[in-house]
C-alpha cells in the first residue's frame, strides 16, 4: 500500500538558476525493501529538476550520492498538467533531503511535492 510521508514543497517559487532543499526526512522505520514515490508538479514557465541528498543522522553531514536524481527537464506540460510521479532508487540512508532546481535559467518555477513509500512489497 502506497502512503504519503511527508508533504515536501508547497507551493514553493523557485528563481530562474536557482534551488532550495527540504527539511530532512526521518526514513529509518522504513522497511529496508520499501519502494519510495515522489509526486512533483510544477506551474509557470521554468523547468525543474529533482534530486537528494542523504545522511545517517539528522543533523550530521548530507551528501549527494553517486545515482541521486529523480527528475530532470520538468515542466508544466509534463504528464498531466505539469504532474507526475517518479520512483527514488535509493539505498543504505537513514535520512534524506529533496533538492529542487530551475535548470532552464529564463523562468521561475513554482512546484509542490509529496514523497510516497509503498512499505508492503
């Protein structure tokens, strides 16, 4: 069964060339073969890209693994209506940090997102 575990942007307007991060993500009650979903949808002119950052403590040092991007070239006409869902090949972290790019450097972007876990495979 897929669940929400956290509302990650909301709304959030990214600057042309710019980027912001989430707050960190607590994953460790997560079953180790759990599959991880992140809905992104994006309005306005700019394209997005999507990655993460991951950790072992909340506090301690994140880092960018070698495999770390989600989405790349993201834009409102993607999918439906600027949404769509992308599956987080990730492994071996605690804890995680979203980072959200505008790559087209003409327009800002504004995007919501939600990251999903499917805990029962």
């Amino acid at each position: 069964m897929i669940s929400k575990i956290a509302n990650i942007f909301d709304l959030v307007t990214v600057a042309p060339g710019g980027d912001t991060t989430s707050v960190a993500i607590n994953i460790t009650n997560v079953s180790p073969d759990a599959k991880f979903y992140f809905d992104l949808d994006i309005n306005h002119n700019g394209t997005g890209a999507l990655s993460f950052l991951i950790g072992d403590t909340e506090d301690g040092s994140f880092y960018e693994p070698a495999s770390n991007s989600i989405a790349a070239g993201h834009t409102k006409t993607t999918n439906t209506s600027g949404r769509d869902r992308y599956t987080i090949a990730m492994e071996g972290t605690l804890w995680i940090i979203f980072k959200l790019e505008e790559t087209g450097g003409a327009s800002d972007i504004i995007a919501s997102g939600d990251f999903y876990v499917n805990d029962k495979v």
